[in-house]
C-alpha cells in the first residue's frame, strides 16, 4: 500500500476530459470511420473503468447511471466496428490464400461480408439515429458529472478498488488459461483493459515502473484483442464444428483462421503469466 501522504490523478477531469473528446469527434451528419469508432469506444473502456475506482464513494444509483451511459454508447458503436473489422480480416485472408478464396467464391456468408461497402457521405437512418442518441447520452453525463462534486475522495479507498480489479483480473487469466474459450479470453481482456486504465491514475507513485506495466498490459490487450476478432468473424460465418453443411474449403478457411489465433495465444500467455500468476500481488508490480 502507499504512503499515507500519497496523491493520485484527479478522476474527475479525467472522466469529464473522456467525455468530451469524445463529443468532439461525433456528428450526426457524418459518418464516423474506423479510427473514430475505435477511439470513442477506448474512451468509454476508460470512462466506465473509471467509474469502478468510484464504487465505494459515489451513490449507487449514480454511478450505476453515468456507467451504463459509457455501456451503452459502447454498445451502439460495437456492431459498427465488428462490420469494418471482418470485412478487413477477410479481406486479408483472401489476399494470403486466393485459391481457396477461389473455391468459396459461392459462399455466401463471405461475399456479404466481402461485399459491405463504407457509406461515405450520408448515414443511414439506423447509424444517424445511433449518433443522435450518442450524443444526447454523452452531453447529460457530462452535465451531471460536472456539477457533481468529487473533491475529497478517499485515495486508500480507490487503491482498494484497484487491488480488487487486479484480484479479478488473476482470476479470469487462471479461468483463461486452464478453459481458453473465447469467452473466457473476452472477459480476461476486458478485464485486463479495466486494470490498465485504472492504472494511469497511479502514475505518479513511481512512473518508471508503472508505465512499463503499462506498456506490457497494452500489448496483451491488443494480442487478445486480436485473437477476439478472429472469434468474431468465425461466428458471423455461422461456422459449427461438426456439421454436414461445412465444406472441405471452410473447414480449411477455419482452420487457417484458428492457427492465426494460436500465434496471438503464444504471445499472451508468458506476459500473463509473469503479471497474474497465482500468489502474485499488486504491491510486487509497481510498488503501489
């Protein structure tokens, strides 16, 4: 534990900075790219693990509001990504192996996914809905979260909240590593993302350490992360294992896409390890 004279990043600029960037990229008029639904989302990562430090000092229906606020702009935004991320796997995966592209050209599950083009110049009705409802979410949280007053948090309190985050965090990387599912791989990402977010408010007890546990926390989110797209794009091409429908060229297409999650697997697992194994405690990795 730190000492008793020790003072964190303020959470409260922090949350209301998040919210506004985000703000400042929206439009209702304008399509938002790749880039923009990417970054709104890792906002509202950081906004709602934010929250989780507030737990024990904020009122329950508050937080529980401003939380599924950042939810549910993340929700909205989810399936706008999830499109442009399987076209581009398939995309590259067609690029890799043509000749199996060549025998699948009929599938089609692939050639819709394949087929999706961006919408450049007016939204759709469903996405321009989407964004008038983002918006209007984001502008009352930040109006409620900057009258709200947050001057004398409890800093041993919220260094409580983080040890619990990584506690959790040990727990799904152990889940994890004996049962890899894609499930218990998305819950160990997610969770390892909350850890790193709610890490940056520590900085300042030793920012030498805790930016290197930074640094390593990014890289396993973004080799889970990528082991999740591809679990992603098997299960919007509806693949199930054993079926007499599979053809000789999907069962190879998915086996293809199976051993690329393998190679971001072999790079999660000694980085987990040396951050979450069994007995390892916060204190022993930044000295918080």
């Amino acid at each position: 534990m730190p000492e008793d004279n020790f003072k964190l990043k303020e959470i409260k600029p922090a949350l209301c900075g998040y919210i506004m960037e985000a703000q400042l990229m929206l439009d209702p008029n304008v399509v938002p790219d790749e880039k923009v639904i990417h970054d709104v989302r890792v906002l509202m990562k950081k906004s709602r693990a934010s929250m989780k430090l507030l737990k024990t000092q904020m009122d329950e229906g508050s937080l529980k509001r401003e939380y599924f606020t950042f939810l549910e702009v993340g929700r909205i935004m989810s399936t706008w990504r999830e499109n442009s991320v399987h076209r581009k796997l398939l995309r590259d995966l067609k690029r890799r192996f043509p000749e199996l592209f060549s025998h699948l050209k009929d599938n089609e599950k692939i050639n819709l996914l394949l087929s999706r083009k961006e919408i450049i110049n007016e939204p759709s009705l469903e996405i321009k809905d989407g964004l008038v409802k983002i918006i209007d979410l984001l502008h009352k949280s930040g109006y409620r979260l900057r009258f709200r007053s947050m001057n004398n948090l409890d800093p041993k309190l919220i260094t409580v909240e983080l040890e619990k985050t990584f506690d959790t965090v040990s727990a799904c990387f152990l889940k994890a590593r004996n049962y890899p599912k894609s499930v218990n791989l998305h819950e160990f990402r997610k969770k390892t993302k909350d850890f790193l977010y709610q890490l940056s408010f520590f900085r300042s007890l030793d920012p030498k350490a805790i930016k290197g546990l930074e640094k390593r926390l990014e890289s396993l989110g973004q080799n889970l992360g990528k082991y999740n797209d591809y679990a992603g794009l098997i299960k919007s091409l509806g693949y199930r294992y054993p079926s007499e429908e599979n053809s000789r060229e999907i069962d190879e297409l998915i086996v293809i896409i199976k051993q690329d999650q393998d190679k971001y697997l072999l790079k999660v697992w000694p980085s987990a390890f040396r951050i979450f194994r069994p007995g390892k405690k916060l204190a022993n990795l930044a000295r918080i």
